[in-house]
C-alpha cells in the first residue's frame, strides 16, 4: 500500500535540493552532496525523540507522506572517520555484521563514485522480507575533511519485484562522517533516513519503531567498526575499490537500465459479434441475434422413472376403464333377456343353477387341456362370462 504521495521530491523541503525524484537514476552531483549536509545539520522542523549518552535522535514529518524522516546524531570515541566509511561500503564485511541481511549483490557500476545493488533484509514476523534496488553515491574529501555516503531506490530491468519480497522505497539514506575535532582517534556520525516499507504496515507503527531501531542501528555498526580491521586482515585480498577506482572489478551498467519501468497492462482480445453488418447495397444493419423459429429450445427433461409410471398407469387405467365398459355392455344384455325370461314365465332361479353347473363343469374340462391351446383359452373366457351372467340373473 502506497502512503508517500511525494511525486517530483523525496522531500519537500529547503534544507535538501535533490534534484532527481525518487525512482529515476541520475549521477550524484556537489549540489546532492551540500544539501544533505544541511539537512543533517540544520534542526528546524524537527523533534528530539531520544537522548542518550552521545546519541540522539530526531524526527519530522514530511509533506504528502505519512511516514516520518529519522535523524541520528552520535559520536564514536575510538573509531575513526576513515574505518567507519570503509564499514559502510565494504559488500563483503556486511554479511557479516548485519545480522537482518537476507541478500546483496552488486549490479553494476555507473562510475567510480557511483553504483548500483540489491539488498534484501528480515523482518519481525509476520511480516514478509523487504527489498531495495538502491543506487549510492559517495565522496571523500580528504583525511581532514568529510566523508559521505548517499543512496536510494532507484528501478533496474534486470530486478523487477520478486514473489515472497515487499519493495520498498527509500527516498534518501545519507551519512556524513566527521573527524572529532577533541579526539583524533574518534569520530561523529550524522545519520538521516526516508523510508516507505511499503506493504500494509500502519503509518504510526512505522513511525513508533523508527527512532527506537536507529540507536540499535547505530551500537550493530559501532561494534562493526571496532572488530573491521582484525577481519580485514584474515581476508586473501585487501581492496577497496571505493577508495582505488582501479580495483574496480564490477560490471559497467548503462544510467539507461536504471530508468522507471511502466507496467502496460495490455487487454486480452477476445473474438465479438460485430454489432454493424454491411449490406450488398451498400447500408449497414444493425447485427442483433435473431431467435429462428427452427430452433428447438430444449427443455428441462422429467424423471425417467415418473416418466415410466405415468405411462404404466395411464395404459392401466385404459385396460381397466376397457374391461369396464365390456362388463357393464354385457350386464346390460342379461339384465333385458332375464326380464323378458320372468316375463314369460321361463325365468326361476332353478334353471339358472342349472347353468352354473353345467358352466362349472365346462370350465374343468377346460382347465385339463393344453393350456397352449389358443381354443381352451377362449372357452375358458367364454366360461367365466356365462357365470358372471348367471349372477346377474339372479334376484334377491
């Protein structure tokens, strides 16, 4: 999550004249040398946060960013201004007295006082690892004199943001050391630093650990500094290109390899209906989907298994309602020819016993043939609808 508005100025402010914004390489020049001395000395704007032994620390707010500029004042009684330049930029030395570096490679060389890295440092769980592609310039005046050291993010095509790292932004990360006019064997260190972590860290949680990491900062290095000459000493080489352009052994990198890369994001073309059709005469239709008439638009099918019972029982019902219709026709039949019988005189329930019998007889000489003969089974049929006559005929 970006917080830092800041577009043309790290810091917008008269004490420091950068003239390059943040995120474009440029050369350092005298003029980014003189400015950063200012901001360093100059302590108007800002307030005194800590104030301990001979350290003291400072912050300000910055115009259009939430994230708080640190200063640190602080004095080292028997380290020199020379051990301390050569601590800060000695690539090797580093991995071993920062304890949070995760990474640091030299890209390349822009010229003999400017050059370009990547450095990459833990954090407090949860939280994910930062990055930096800084770009850090450097001059010394002389054993006399002053010497600083500055930097800050800048882009590199060949270091895009990487998957498990934050990038974050340094705006400016400047030191000045001071030969202590009371003590030739020590020095002053004067320390600012702008900083955006990036990510979803609150503004004023960045802010409240910002002047309490500085000091602890500031004691790693000075214990550094005390043990750098016996290390260098154990070292198969004793270079140190930033003091001796020619033991210069990195690549030359172009300034044009450092400049804002601008993520394009290009749309996917996929393939439409034209919404305009040219005719043969010549005019132009509007294109709409036009449903044909041909088209059978399916629908949702039913249930097999209620497909089938419907089916069983509607041909059920039929059967049923057929036999019905045939036994109430045959009824019917019976019923006027056993009226006219008792009409007659002919009609006694004696003579329609009779008939039962002889059916009942009929029907078990039936049942002794071959069921597989297609004759037995229609008398048979024929058989039970005399006897279902006979009951008919009869009267209760």
């Amino acid at each position: 999550m970006r917080l830092c508005k800041t577009s043309s100025r790290a810091v917008n402010s008269s004490s420091l004249e950068m003239s390059a914004p943040p995120g474009i390489a440029r050369i350092a020049e005298d003029s980014d040398f003189e400015a950063l001395k200012r901001l360093v000395d100059d302590h108007e704007g800002w307030t005194l946060e800590l104030s301990k032994s001979d350290t003291q620390v400072y912050t300000r707010p910055v115009a259009g960013c939430n994230f708080n500029m640190v200063k640190i004042h602080t004095e080292f009684a028997d380290v020199t201004a020379d051990i301390l330049f050569d601590v800060l930029h000695d690539p090797d030395y580093r991995k071993v007295w920062d304890s949070h570096m995760l990474a640091s490679e030299e890209i390349g060389i822009l010229n003999v006082n400017n050059d370009v890295g990547y450095y990459a440092m833990s954090c407090p769980p949860p939280l994910k690892p930062r990055d930096f592609v800084l770009q850090r310039s450097w001059l010394d005046t002389g054993p006399l004199g002053e010497q600083m050291l500055l930097s800050r993010s800048v882009p590199h095509k060949k270091y895009p943001p990487k998957k498990g790292y934050v990038r974050a932004m340094s705006y400016i990360t400047g030191f000045v050391l001071r030969t202590n006019e009371n003590s030739k064997t020590g020095c002053i260190l004067k320390y600012v630093a702008h900083c955006d972590p990036q990510g979803t860290l609150p503004p004023w949680l960045v802010n409240k650990v910002t002047h309490t990491l500085g000091p602890r900062m500031v004691k790693d290095l000075k214990k550094a500094a005390l043990g750098y000459i016996g290390w260098k000493q154990t070292q198969p080489h004793l270079r140190k290109p930033w003091r001796f352009p020619e033991e210069i052994s990195g690549p030359r990198i172009s300034i044009e390899d450092c400049l804002e890369v601008v993520e394009v994001s290009v749309p996917r073309m996929l393939p439409q209906t034209p919404t305009t059709l040219p005719t043969a005469n010549g005019k132009v239709t509007t294109g709409k989907v036009v449903k044909s008439s041909s088209v059978v638009t399916p629908t949702t099918p039913l249930n097999s298994a209620s497909t089938i019972a419907c089916s069983s029982s509607s041909v059920n019902s039929k059967k049923e309602e057929k036999k019905d219709r045939k036994f109430f026709d045959r009824k019917d039949k019976t019923d006027s020819k056993s009226n006219t019988n008792n009409v007659n005189g002919c009609g006694s329930p004696n003579i329609s016993n009779k008939e039962d019998k002889k059916n009942n007889k009929e029907d078990k000489k039936g049942k002794k043939e071959s069921k597989d003969d297609a004759s037995v089974k229609e008398k048979k049929k024929d058989g039970g609808l005399k006897k279902r006559r006979s009951l008919l005929s009869l009267k209760f």
